[in-house]
C-alpha cells in the first residue's frame, strides 16, 4: 500500500498543464469526494493496523499535500494563460490601408468643373444614348451633310438612336428645358467609332458649355477662356482663337494655349510651334437657338467644348491614350 502511494508520488511530481480541462480531470482523478486516489487512500486509512497508521499516515498527508499545492500552481498557470488567450495585443500598430487614388480624369474633370463654377456655372448632363434630333438635327447638321461624317458615329437600332459623338447634346437638352439666362457646364462620356490607337479611343470624355443670355458677345466668351486657361495652365498663359467650323456655332473657332510644357519656346510636344489646341468654340448658332424654342433676336450665347484627356494628358505630359483606360495600378498610383 505504501509503495503504491510512492508510486502516485512520483507519477504527481512531472505532472503540469496550463490547459483548464487538463487541470479539472487531474482534480478528480485525486481529490474526487466520490472516488477520488486521495480520497480513497484516508476511506482505507481506517482499515490500517494501529503500528501501520503513523508511517501510512505521514506518506498520505505527503500525497494529499503535494496534490494541492499542484492544483494551487497550476491554477495560476492555467489562469495567467487564460489572460493572453484573446489575441490582442494592444501595442501592436493597426493594419495600414492602402489609400486609393482618384483617377487622373475624375481629377481634372473636377478641376475644370471648380474653375467654372466659381464664375455661376451650374453642372448638368445629358445622355449617353440620344436620339438623331439632340445629337445631330436641333444643333444644326443638316440631313446628309458631310459635318456628320466628322463624328464617325455608333448606332444603336436604326438610324435615329445613336451613343452620342459629343456633349453638346446637352446643350439643347437644357435650352429645350430652361430658360435663359442659362450658364452651364456638361461633363460626360463620348462615343465615336474609331480605331483605339495612342491618339483616339472610341470613348472619352467632353466638357460642355454654354452660356445663353441677353447680349453676350464674342468678347465674352473670350474673357471667359481666358480665364480658364490661366486658372488651369498657370498665370502666364497665354491664349489664341483661330476661325473653325462647326455646324452649331457662327462664328466657330478652337482655342490654342501657350505650351504649358516649353512656355511657349517651342518641344515636341507642341510640334515646336508654342501653341497647344485645347477647345473648341463658337457663338451659339440662331438656327439652334430657334430648334430650341430661344427667341434669337432677343438672346445670343457662346458654347465651347473641350476633350478632358486631351487636357489631362498635356497637364500630366502623358503619350498615350490607352493608358487611360487600362486600370493598369502602376499608372494610376501616380495620380
Ligand atoms: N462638339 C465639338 C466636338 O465634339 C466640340 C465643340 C466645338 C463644342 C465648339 C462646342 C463648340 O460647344 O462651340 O468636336
């Protein structure tokens, strides 16, 4: 019997666990009231003869004592594990996020839009999809005139339902919907069938605008972009207006910067000429005034139209159009 106590002993002594389960079996296993090693050691106490019991007694109260102060340390053991067990650590740094960027053609877009509305221009939009009469008839191509075959266009179903080749469809959405005076900007996406290449996409984008009211004049549209072009290129922009022609503007012009990139010395990307062509412009046509129900002997107004990735490729001194609609992360980081 006492070697069997011994024997307990020294099985006890290695005996460890930080695991709370692990610990509770071990209780039992000894100290059970029911049925526990201990507990039936000092039940078989009784049955020992009386010369027996001290050194009995002695090797038991060694047991039981060695049992407790096991399940008193490895209380703690099992608690202090317990305290770290939720996986936090409150001196670690948070996860950083990767902070997005916005594409360089929202940027400028909004940047342009800024510009405008400091001086009362509101935004509006037209369309994608657009009929004949909006992208075409109201702004003064005639039927079969070859102005149309300048917009190589998409068709959707038959001949009057079309993605529209330009913003200016909004220009007669608004005059068809508003009365003047009327001062309004048109950001949007445009369609053209043409080959994808560095220099043209079948879609970009345009920024419209137009300007109806009593007595506006060439000089006004004038002032206008040229406080444009120096909100956007610098300053020191200079600017120039060369004669154009579009159906719904008389008289037409497009608009030349100084280059934003040699100042005007002359480099290749403004074909050593010092100008860059940035827009498209022109005092609103009566022809499209009247399409739109606008007195014209009472109103006149400009309008002028401008490609955002044309713009956004001069500010960024980017080559290649593409680029704009690859998603490629490297390129869009940089913005
Ligand atoms: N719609 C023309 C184009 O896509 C651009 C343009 C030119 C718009 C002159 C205008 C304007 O409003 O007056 O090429």
């Amino acid at each position: 019997m006492i070697d069997t106590i011994k024997q307990h002993i020294a099985e006890l002594t290695d005996f460890y666990t930080e695991s709370a389960e692990e610990l509770e079996v071990f209780r039992i296993k000894y100290m059970s009231k029911k049925n526990g090693i201990v507990t039936n050691l000092f039940n078989e106490f009784r049955n020992i003869p009386n010369d027996q019991k001290k050194e009995f007694g002695q090797i038991l109260n060694q047991l039981k004592a060695l049992v407790e102060t096991k399940l008193e340390t490895l209380k703690t053991k099992v608690e202090d594990k317990s305290a770290q067990k939720p996986d936090l650590d409150l001196s670690l740094e948070a996860y950083s996020r990767p902070l997005g960027t916005r594409h360089p053609l929202s940027i400028v877009r909004n940047q342009i839009i800024d510009i405008f509305a400091r001086i009362g221009f509101t935004i509006s939009e037209g369309p994608e999809i657009e009929d004949d009469w909006h992208n075409f008839s109201a702004l003064n191509f005639p039927e079969e005139h070859p102005a149309r075959d300048m917009q190589d266009t998409f068709f959707v179903s038959d001949k009057n339902v079309l993605l529209r080749t330009h913003t200016s469809n909004g220009q007669i959405r608004v005059m068809e919907t508003q009365k003047p005076p009327i001062r309004i900007i048109l950001p949007g996406r445009v369609f053209r069938n043409e080959a994808v290449s560095a220099r043209a996409h079948c879609i970009f984008h345009q920024i419209e605008g137009l300007y109806i009211d009593k007595n506006v004049s060439f000089a006004d549209l004038k002032q206008t972009l040229m406080y444009f072009a120096k909100e956007f290129f610098g300053e020191q922009t200079k600017i120039r207006l060369r004669p154009s022609f579009f159906p719904f503007t008389e008289p037409s012009a497009e608009m030349d910067v100084t280059c934003s990139i040699c100042q005007g010395k002359g480099c290749n990307v403004c074909k050593h000429s010092g100008w860059l062509e940035i827009l498209g412009c022109g005092m609103v046509d009566p022809n499209v005034l009247e399409n739109c129900k606008i007195d014209s002997k009472k109103y006149t107004g400009f309008a002028f139209g401008m490609g955002i990735e044309r713009i956004t490729m001069l500010k960024y001194g980017i080559n290649d159009l593409r680029l704009f609609f690859e998603n490629d992360l490297r390129f869009l980081k940089q913005f």
